[in-house]
C-alpha cells in the first residue's frame, strides 16, 4: 500500500496564514500599545474626576423621574437631548427657547383625539411617515390636514418624526414605562458574567432604540449614558453599562485620524454609522479603556470606563474643553504644527484633508 504524503502546497498556505495572522496580532498590539500611550496622556490632561458626580448634580430630576418610573418626564428630557443632534448645541438650545419643545403629553393628548392617519395606529405602523416640513408633505398625503404629527412646531420634519417615533416605542415596545423596559432589558442580558456582559447589555439597550425615527448612535449613547449614570446607586447595572457608552462625534473622530490611531489600526474610514461597526472608533476606544486603569483618576470609578476616556478625548479637543485638536487650531490640509500640544510626540501628526482625500 502506498504512504500517503503530505501536500507541500498546502503546508506552505498554511505556514503563510500563521506568519499573517501573528503579523496582524502584533501589528494590532503594537497599535494599541501606541494608542494606550497617546490617550492616557489625555486622560490625564482632560479627564475630569469628578465627572460621574457632576452629571448626577446635573440630573437630580432625572434620578427623582427614574424612581418614580416617571416616563412622561424622562421622554421630555430624552427629545430635548435628541434635538441637539444635527447643528449646534446653542443653535438647538436657542431654537427650542424660541420655539418650545415637544412633551408626552401633548402628543399623548393629540392621539387621543383620534387621528385616522393609519401611520399613527402603532410603533410599527409609524415606519416610513415620510413628513417633510418644508414642502409639508408625507407618505399619507390624504390624512396629513387632520395628523397631529406637523403641528408641533420642531426646527425640521425628522424631529416631529423621531418625537412620535419615540413616543410609539415607549407606549408600544416597553409598555408606558421606560425604567421597567430598561430594567428588563439589562437584566435579560447581564448573564453569564463573562468578557460579553457589557457589551450584550450595551446592545440590549442601543439596537432596539436605533430603529427609533432619525436616532443616531452619537446622541443615543450620550442619552443612555447621562440617564444610566444619573439613577439612583442602587441600580448597578444602570452604572455599569452607563460607564460603557461611548459618543463617537466628529471631534473624536478626526482625533483618531490625526493622531494616527485609525491608520495604525488599519481602520480609517469617514465619520458616521462606520466609526460604530466593528473595528471603528467606538470599538478602538473600547480597547484602549480596557488598557487604562480609570480608578487612578477617581478610586470610585470603574477600571475599565469608555465613556470618561472617550469624554476626556472630546475634552481635549472642544473649543469649550481644553481646545487644542480640532479645525480652528489646525489646517487641515496639511501636518499639525501646534506645539503647543502635550501629546506632540506621541502623535503621528496625519493631515486630516489627505485622509479625506484618498478614501
């Protein structure tokens, strides 16, 4: 009989793929040993110590609506945070002063009085309202001189979308009461205690949420993490996983780009829905916190916390942070030249435009 012999093709294919693959792990070790480096410096220069109690401070009546399982309230907060996404916060800030804001109750009340428009029958029937305020049209041209949804008088169409949107999910989805909804959710997904908890709890939360109308990810993980972080103590998985979020902004964003994170990574891609997939932004922050040992800022916070490194990341960047990396002090079209920044040597100084230019 005759000895079988291995195939050397495949032996060599398979030597390749191990030498690949130990290439990758250390090309993405040594990326990540660079980024930890980088944004530890920041941390120390722009992280706030006190910034679980300054949102708690900030909050009180958030915390005061969560034990009373107040939906009414928390859905008033929540649609003013969600109207800042888009524009300016003094631009949205301003317009809401000029303007109003939309509440629970007024739509609450609209509903009531029995609009036939058939999008408004349920959560699920609202997909695809289509309101533009502009031209002042949507998918139910028939019913839109009897619905509610226009009346309100919000600074674009999506708004008016995303508050009924809102609206439906809460009454529909978590049955009027959007702290036992939470509740269920976080709990659903707290078990096992594994590497996964966190981010199983993050998505119970996040991924029903995304199919709210016009909600993007940046302002839904800033919300859920003021909310989560501001009840009350006793909810530990609130904190946990409100310590989790991270807001991708496109401050964050072009300071992984400029420095250099998102190439070493091989990961640049443009700002939006791509900084949230795996391997983005919020997937690199992830990373470096799990790196960076928090409680050296606060011993109250928890060793591995996104959201204060991803908060002194923007801090260090913002004009009303520290203002050092974004596009008032740098050109770019060309290197960053401001030396007057701390984490210089550490930073790979990519021209923003040259990125931009070669996707």
């Amino acid at each position: 009989m005759k000895a079988m012999t291995s195939n050397p093709y495949a032996e060599v294919r398979q030597t390749q793929n191990i030498r690949a693959n130990a290439r990758a792990q250390a090309t993405d070790q040594s990326a990540l040993d660079h980024a930890t480096r980088l944004i530890q410096r920041v941390c120390c220069l722009a992280g706030l110590g006190d910034f679980i109690d300054e949102i708690r401070t900030d909050n009180r009546a958030i915390r005061s609506a969560i034990k009373r399982h107040d939906t009414s309230a928390l859905f008033d907060w929540l649609m003013a945070m969600l109207s800042y996404q888009g524009i300016s916060d003094r631009v949205a800030h301003d317009y809401m002063e000029q303007h109003g804001r939309v509440t629970w109750r007024e739509i609450q009340a609209d509903l009531a009085s029995g609009s036939r428009c058939p999008k408004l029958q349920s959560y699920w029937h609202f997909h695809g309202c289509r309101y533009h305020k502009t031209s002042g049209t949507c998918a139910e041209p028939d019913h839109i001189g009897q619905c509610p949804l226009p009346t309100h008088p919000l600074r674009n169409g999506r708004l008016n979308q995303s508050a009924y949107s809102l609206y439906l999910f809460i009454r529909d989805v978590a049955d009027n009461d959007l702290v036992a909804w939470i509740e269920a959710q976080l709990g659903s997904a707290a078990a096992p205690a594994d590497a996964n908890r966190l981010s199983r709890m993050r998505d119970a939360l996040l991924e029903p949420l995304r199919h709210v109308h016009g909600v993007s990810d940046k302002v839904l993980s800033m919300a859920l993490s003021v909310l989560l972080l501001a009840a009350p103590r006793k909810m530990k998985l609130w904190a946990e996983v409100g310590a989790g979020m991270i807001a991708i902004d496109t401050l964050v964003h072009n300071f992984l780009v400029r420095t250099g994170i998102l190439r070493r990574f091989n990961a640049d891609h443009a700002y939006g829905p791509a900084c949230y997939q795996i391997g983005g932004c919020a997937d690199i922050i992830q990373a470096v916190a799990n790196e960076i040992d928090a409680s050296q800022f606060n011993p109250r916070f928890p060793k591995a916390f996104p959201r204060f490194v991803q908060h002194a990341i923007w801090r260090y960047c913002a004009e009303n942070g520290l203002d050092v990396c974004n596009g008032n002090r740098i050109n770019d079209g060309s290197r960053c030249n401001n030396a007057y920044c701390q984490v210089r040597a550490m930073c790979d100084r990519v021209a923003l435009r040259e990125i931009a230019e070669n996707r």
